[in-house]
C-alpha cells in the first residue's frame, strides 16, 4: 500500500463466503493476515493495469520488479535505464 504522505482510501466491501475462504486460506498458507493479502493482491492487479494502459509489456514489468518507488507510479522511477526501457 501507499506509504508516507500518499492518501490511502478505506472502502467496506462485501465477498462471498466461497471466496473468503480461498483467499483466507490462502493468506493463511502465505504466512500473511487476510487483510494484507488482499491488499497486496489488489495493488499488484493496479500496476498491471497500470502498465497495460502504458502499453508495457509484461517481461519488462518483470524485469522492473523491486525497482518501482514506494508510491508503486511508473512515473515515478528515478532509473533512467527503466526509464530507458519504458520508452520504447
């Protein structure tokens, strides 16, 4: 999630009963608490569509990897050698 003095936004949702199952098992067998599983889930799914919408492919997505700045922005990355690769 965002850290700093990025605004984060609260929202109640509502999942089945099948699916907090899964996704708390599977937290569970992650070593991680539900909460943070998700969160982690739905900020990874935000830089795919992120970098979709930036037309980058998903190899370089992988090769950016731990390279993105805490705030998660493609924008944002000071490496000039991704910024490099991003351009093209």
């Amino acid at each position: 999630m965002e850290t700093g003095s990025a605004i984060s936004h609260r929202k109640l949702i509502d999942i089945s009963s099948e699916s907090f199952k899964v996704l708390s098992n599977d937290a569970y067998r992650q070593s991680v608490s539900l909460k943070k599983y998700i969160e982690n889930m739905l900020e990874s799914r935000a830089r795919e569509i992120e970098a979709r919408n930036l037309n980058v492919s998903p190899s370089i997505m992988r090769l950016i990897g731990s390279a993105l700045p805490a705030n998660g922005r493609i924008e944002d990355i000071d490496d000039d050698r991704l910024q490099y690769l991003l351009s093209k």
